[in-house]
C-alpha cells in the first residue's frame, strides 16, 4: 500500500468519538503513552502524531522499516494512521509492532478523534470555519446574555492557547483573539452540541459550562493583538 500525502483530506473520516477513543486507547496503553508526561515506552509516545514524520521521535529505537518509511516521507496523516491502525504490516512491512490491526473502521474512526485532541494543527481533519454567525442558532438569550469575567477566562485560558495563539497569529489553527463574545459563545456552544464538526473541540467544549464559555469571550474579546 503506498503511503497517502499528507494534505489529502477525506471529509468521511472526520467524525470519530473521542470519548470512547479513550476507551479504546486503553488497548494501546500498555506500548504507548499520550498527553502530559507521556514519554517512549514499548512504543513511542504519541503526542503530536498528526503530521508527523514516521519514525522521527528523537532517542526512540525504531525498525529499519519504520525509519525507511519516514525516510521515504511517510507521514502521519489522518489516512495513513487509519490504514496503519487497520492493518500495521500492510503499510510498514517490517514493523515492530506486534498488533494485528483494528478491522472496524468506526473503532478505528473514535480512536484516532482522541489521539487528535493529543495534536496541535493536523492538516486533513476538516475544521468548521473560524467565526460563527448569530444568524440562525438557537441558543438560549438567556446564555448569551451572561457577563463573562475575563480574569478568570485568562485563568482558564490554558488549554484553549496550547493551539490557539493568543497574539492573535493564524498558523494553521485559526485565531480567537478579539472575537465578538456573541460568536464565541455561539461556536463553543455548538460544539458542546456537536453541531460543528470538530472532534477534539467538541471534547474541550463538553467540559465547559456556561459560564466558563462566557468567561472565555470575555478573556479572548480583550486581547489585543500583536
């Protein structure tokens, strides 16, 4: 199987659950490590996954095939993780992972959802645009008429700046800086709704609360770019 480019996009492989990726993961932990602290074990880490070039983790000792592959610029797009979850030595002939390959394609799907949110800029996930419009959403008045406190947005700012720069640069990920609060709330929301399709921004939005969200416009709405 020749390895796919890395900017191709297939918009049918964007709507995985990362909540139940988490469940499944569990399969995967006892080689590999993800999120904060997460370091090489059995297998290499898999912070940053997306987009990166295979086998190119520093001090990690990678199969001859696996270094070959990246060498002939394998990299890991969203297609390419899939084929190599469904089937490892279909696409790394030689490699060391002893793991036969996940068959179903929705398991396949919800995994890779939650290694993304592990994934600053992955190219070939579609996003929804950057800004949300007012018109036609249904949310409550009563939401969009909360007073949001924008230190305690800074506060909680942290997770949301990881991908999003707060200077207001646009390197892949769009900006959030000087929103309009009402837009901010609006887009957050469907998220937390799954109305916008985004796995890893629908997993942050669900853990927020309305106020939290207020106070996120409200931090991000006072910025000032550089």
């Amino acid at each position: 199987m020749a390895p796919l480019a890395a900017q191709e996009t297939d918009d049918a492989l964007a709507g995985g659950d990362a909540e139940r990726g988490a469940e499944l993961f569990q399969e995967c932990s006892g080689c590999h490590q993800i999120g904060p602290g997460a370091t090489n074990r059995i297998g290499p880490h898999l912070n940053e996954i997306f987009d990166r070039q295979a086998g190119s983790i520093s001090g990690y000792a990678y199969s001859k095939s696996m270094q070959r592959m990246g060498d002939d610029g394998l990299v890991w797009a969203y297609r390419n993780l899939d084929a190599y979850l469904e089937n490892p030595r279909a696409l790394v002939s030689r490699t060391r992972m002893s793991y036969r390959g996940m068959e179903d394609a929705t398991d396949r799907s919800d995994v890779l959802a939650f290694l993304r949110a592990y994934s600053a800029k992955p190219s070939d996930i579609p996003e929804s645009p950057p800004t949300a419009s007012d018109a036609g959403h249904d949310l409550d008045p009563a939401i969009l008429a909360l007073d949001g406190d924008p230190e305690y947005g800074e506060y909680l700012s942290g997770e949301c700046i990881t991908c999003h720069s707060p200077q207001g640069a646009d390197t892949g990920i769009p900006s959030i800086t000087l929103w309009p609060e009402d837009d901010f709330v609006i887009a957050l929301h469907a998220y937390k709704e799954q109305l916008r399709p985004h796995p890893a921004m629908q997993m942050v939005a669900a853990r927020l609360s309305n106020e939290e969200i207020a106070a996120l416009a409200a931090y991000f709405a006072s910025l000032t770019p550089d």
